[in-house]
C-alpha cells in the first residue's frame, strides 16, 4: 500500500517538453487543469500528497517519476537521459521532500543514465528496460544499488517504447497490462497478461494505487478490461500531457 506521493505543478514552459508525439503543443492552463484533477484522483486513494512548486527552467520537470526511484528501503536519485531534463534530479525542492521521507538517499553516477520511466516495481523486484534513455550502466548501477538495500533487479531489452512504463502497467495481484513490444517478452510470461492493443496503446500507463486503478480518459476497452477485474477505477485526463510524451505513471512519485 501507497502512503505517500510526490507531484510537481507543471510550470508555463511545459509547451517547450520533449515530444515525439505530433499533436500539438500543451496548453498550459489546460495542463494545470488536469494536474490538479490528477492530486484529486489520488487524495481520493487515501495517500497523503506533496505538492512541489513549478520549475520554469525546467519544461518536462512536471514528470517527477523520471528522477527518482522510490523504494521500501531507499530513494535513489537517477541521472536522466535527456540532457535537458538532468539537472532536474538535483533540484533542491525535490532533494528536501525526499529527505522528509527517506533517511539512505542513494546517487546514479556519470557514465550511468537511468530514467524511473524505465523501471517497474513488483514487490522487492525492479523490471528496468535498457532504452534511449536508460544506458547499460545506468541499469548496471541501480541493480547494484537494488541489492545492497536487499531488493533485486534485472534488465529488460527493448526497442519500440519511450519507456518501460510507455507500453506496461503492473496492478498487483500478478496482473500486469501489456502494449506493444511486451505482449510477448518473455519476462513478463508468468503474469495474468491483459493485452492492450496499438489504438489504446497509452492507456496501457495505469497506476494502481491502494487498491484503485486511476485510468486515462479515452481509453474504453482498456478501462473495461480494468473493470473486469474488480478494480475501482478513477478516470483523468490527460491529453495534454501526452503531448510531451508523458502519461499518468509520469507525474508521480508513490511509495
């Protein structure tokens, strides 16, 4: 279970992110719109949230998920692929809400890159997906991190997503959402797989949350499927933020 979150209110050069999508770019008031609709969503979930203040030099520093791993035992702070998103792992607002819940704060270190995109938590055991964005090394180190704090990793070869999390989505209980290059990867065989397919590919990035499932909104058949299995689902919307490459899992820390 969930207690804890950490979000960031998207600044007015969100319209500047990174994107390989072609949909235009964000509206910032619309964005702010949804973000405070997502805290809601969560607040309704029962964890208590931490609300940090827009970075404007920083566009994409809205997705806080990137630049820290949050473990039962441990944060580890990553080292971004994306050259303009790295200093944002060290801004000092984020370092000190960390430190309010964390006494062992551990560092991703140069050559290594990693993005928390990039990994999904099962339990004590991290999948971390080798990307454009997560390095060899950066994965090398965060499973040495993993293991000295008694948790565990491994590597995930991909070659389609963005990320990880872009085309999977763990909902506890062994079920596991799958898009695209996972469908059939053999890591994920012994999960009760729900396929997601290529036109509601996005809504593939849930995040389960006590027990609820919050769902983009515009995604019916993935929602359904959701449903299904017995999960309280909480819909938001967040189109805007899918204009900069970013989904729901992106702009929080749970732990």
């Amino acid at each position: 279970m969930f207690k804890n979150v950490i979000v960031r209110i998207p600044s007015p050069s969100i319209s500047e992110g990174i994107t390989s999508a072609d949909e235009g770019k964000p509206i910032y008031e619309k964005a702010l719109v949804q973000h405070e609709n997502y805290v809601s969503a969560l607040t309704k979930t029962g964890v208590n949230v931490t609300v940090l203040a827009p970075a404007n030099d920083f566009p994409d520093a809205c997705f806080v998920e990137d630049v820290a791993l949050c473990t039962s035992k441990c944060a580890i702070i990553t080292r971004p692929g994306a050259l303009s998103r790295r200093e944002e792992a060290a801004l000092p607002d984020m370092l000190e809400a960390l430190k309010r819940f964390y006494d062992t704060i551990e560092y991703i270190k140069e050559p290594g890159t990693i993005e928390a995109g990039d990994i999904m938590m099962v339990g004590d055991h991290f999948y971390i997906g080798e990307s454009a964005r997560t390095n060899a090394e950066g994965a090398r180190q965060m499973i040495d991190i993993l293991e000295k704090h008694g948790l565990s990793g491994q590597v995930v070869q991909m070659s389609e997503m963005l990320h990880l999390k872009t085309g999977l989505a763990y909902l506890e209980n062994n079920n596991l959402l799958v898009a695209g290059e996972f469908k059939t990867a053999p890591e994920f065989e012994k999960f009760n797989r729900i396929e997601v397919e290529m036109d509601e590919a996005y809504g593939a990035n849930c995040i389960w949350v006590n027990d609820y499932v919050i769902v983009p909104e515009g995604y019916p058949t993935v929602q359904s499927k959701i449903e299904a299995l017995g999960y309280q689902v909480i819909v938001v919307d967040t189109s805007e933020y899918r204009k900069i490459d970013g989904g729901l899992s992106c702009l929080s820390l749970r732990f």
